[in-house]
C-alpha cells in the first residue's frame, strides 16, 4: 500500500473540513448583520453543526468499520459537494442552519475515518501521535486560509450584502478535488476488520461498555473540556474583535485567523516536540503557559482607546496577544486523542473515535451556546 497517497488525502480532507466547519464563527457574525438574529439565536448554528457530529458519531460508529472508512468519506465529501453548491441560491437563517447540520454529519464520517486511518497507516505509538498532531496542525491551516477567504468577501461598506456566499462554490470546488484524490488513493482495511464477525448490535454495545472503563473515560472528558474551551474562543473570536476591540468586520474576521495560525504552529511543532519528550509534561507546561496568557490579555483588551481602527497596522495590541493561547492549547486535543487510540486494538479504533468525537461535539456546542448567551447580556 502506498501509504503517502493515503495520507496526502486525509490532510486534504482534513483542510477542506476545517474551512467548513469552523467558518461558523464568521457565519455567526454574518447571519447577525444580513439576517437580524440576536446572539443568542445565532449561537445555535453551533449546535447544528455539533449535535450532528455527535448524532452521527453515535449512530455510525459501530457500522463504519463494515461500511469502510474509505467508502464513509466518499459519502462525506460528495454530500458536502452538493450542498456548496445549493447554498449561495437559497440565503436564509434556515438554509444556513442546514448547511452546518450537513457540514457537521459529513465531518462526523470524515473524522472517525481520518481517525481510524491514522492506525492503519503508522507502526508504532510516537509516529502515531507525530502523524495525528501533523495532520491536526493542517486542520489548522485550513482554518486560517479560511478567515482570509471569507474576509475577502465580506462587502464592508454594505452589511446587508450576500456576497460572502459565494465563496461556497469554491468550497464545493475543493471538496470535490478531496474526493477525486482519495477516490485514487489505495486504502487496506483488512487490520480494522478483525472482529468481522461481530453481529452490529454487539458491536454497537461494545462502545457502551468501551466508554465505562475508567481511562477511556477520563480521556473523553478531556476532550470534552478541551473542545468547549477552544470552541467558545474560536467561534465567537470575529464578534469578540468586532464588539468589545471595535474592530471593522472585516478586519475582525481577518485577526482571527492568528488564532488558527498560532493553533496550526503549535500542532507542528507538538509533532516533533512529542516524538522526544513525555507527552503528559509537554501538556502540563502548555496548559500552565495558556493559563498565563489569559491573565496577560484581560487587562489588555480593557485598554482599548475606542479610537478608530483602519487595519493591522494600528490594532489594539489585545487584538494580537490573546488569539496566541492558541500556540499553547494546541498540542493538547491530538496528543490526548493519540494515547488513548494507540492504546487500543485497532479494530476498536472507529468505536472509540466515534466516542472522541461525540464527546467533542458536545463540548463544542456548550462552549458556543455559553459565550453566545454572555455576549447577548
């Protein structure tokens, strides 16, 4: 098997996915000034997107070994495809909400079989972890090319305007190459199959019982932590730079992007830090450094002059110091995920992502709805 052909499709997958998904923190802001929701209504486009992952993640986390994980995301980039490119006819609050809701159960089949994959696909523990931070730093990536092409179509003079939908063809554009590319690529499943014989109601239970034992649970519950903070900073960052820094809305969404930048480096540079050192102390010194951070830009962001703001160049300094948490939280989320799937069989690699991912989903929507309401006080 030509493994580099595998794996340049899952970072490709990873990188369409990431523009997608987390573009919610500008679809919230933006759904504010083209439709008139509050805060508090446009914070359930997060939910949308993540009960869907988790809805998904519960009910096919025991059938994509059979299905396989190459034909799941197949299925996954085809549906996100048409839907790209149905979006910009129908703009509404609604059509924006089904959007994310298909966005989030394409992503729940993208994510466990990227998940799964990585087992199939690497030798040993620390190339396992070294692959899985890799390809989480590229999520970010793609999360920071895509602050900057939606920022390239938000029409600032006229708020009312649609143009940003448009860039959904491009999307639908890219999501079709990701398809086309892991259509070519070779994939054997045969190692994740070794409990074929399982009928689909034992194997469904087995992720009941998986999740009782007391290390699979802890690890989850750090996921589920780990996803509500990084989830409530993400998404609501473009409202946080425009509401409380007065930064225009373009520039707002722009500035996020160094959130997803630091989060990107921190996660290539965990790919390497992890290979040599003990993952739980690289962890321990990163969460004492976000916490710091945090003390670092409160005061910061109360300085703001109210003067007004043209671009970077005279950005208030609050706008630049705290999306850098990002630098410090990042290796957290792919180094948990790692240890607790490379300490598994690899047979029960999908059930167990399919619990990382519903955990995931969870947090992320309970970060988002809580900021949403604290913003809409």
């Amino acid at each position: 098997m030509n493994n580099w052909q595998i794996k340049a499709s899952l970072f490709l997958n990873y990188f369409v996915f990431a523009i997608l998904l987390n573009s919610v923190g500008t679809v919230i802001l933006q759904v504010q000034n083209n439709y008139g929701v509050s805060p508090g209504e446009a914070s359930v486009l997060e939910g949308y997107k993540d009960l869907s992952i988790a809805i998904v993640s519960f009910l096919l986390s025991s059938f994509i070994t059979r299905w396989g994980y190459k034909n799941a995301m197949l299925a996954a980039l085809g549906l996100v495809t048409a839907v790209c490119l149905i979006i910009p006819s129908v703009p509404g609050f609604w059509a924006t909400k089904l959007l994310f809701a298909a966005v989030g159960s394409s992503f729940a089949l993208i994510k466990m079989s990227v998940y799964a994959t990585i087992g199939l696909v690497t030798r040993d523990e620390k190339e396992h972890i070294s692959l899985m931070s890799f390809i989480e730093s590229f999520f970010m990536v793609g999360i920071f090319g895509g602050y900057f092409l939606f920022a390239a179509f938000v029409d600032d003079s006229n708020l009312q305007s649609t143009s940003w939908l448009n860039l959904y063809y491009i999307l639908g554009g890219i999501a079709f190459a990701a398809f086309f590319l892991l259509f070519k690529a070779p994939l054997d499943e045969s190692a994740s199959k070794s409990e074929a014989g399982k009928s689909m109601a034992e194997e469904f239970g087995q992720m009941f019982r998986l999740v009782a034992v007391p290390l699979v649970l802890v690890f989850v519950l750090c996921a589920f932590l780990y996803v509500l903070i990084e989830q409530s900073i993400m998404s609501w960052l473009p409202t946080y730079n425009q509401e409380v820094l007065r930064l225009p809305t373009s520039l707002s969404i722009q500035m996020a992007s160094i959130l997803a930048g630091s989060t990107a480096l921190g996660r290539f540079l965990a790919g390497l830090l992890l290979k040599q050192f003990a993952w739980n102390r690289v962890l321990t010194v990163c969460l004492m450094l976000s916490g710091g951070l945090v003390l670092l830009a409160i005061p910061l962001a109360n300085q703001v002059s109210g003067e007004s703001i043209t671009g970077w160049s005279n950005a208030p300094l609050a706008a630049f110091v705290f999306p850098l948490i990002g630098l410090f939280l990042a290796p957290v989320y792919p180094a948990i995920n790692s240890r607790i799937l490379s300490s598994l069989p690899k047979h029960q690699h999908g059930l167990m992502s399919g619990l990382i991912i519903i955990f995931s989903a969870l947090g992320g929507t309970t970060g988002s709805i809580i900021t949403g309401n604290i913003f809409g006080l």
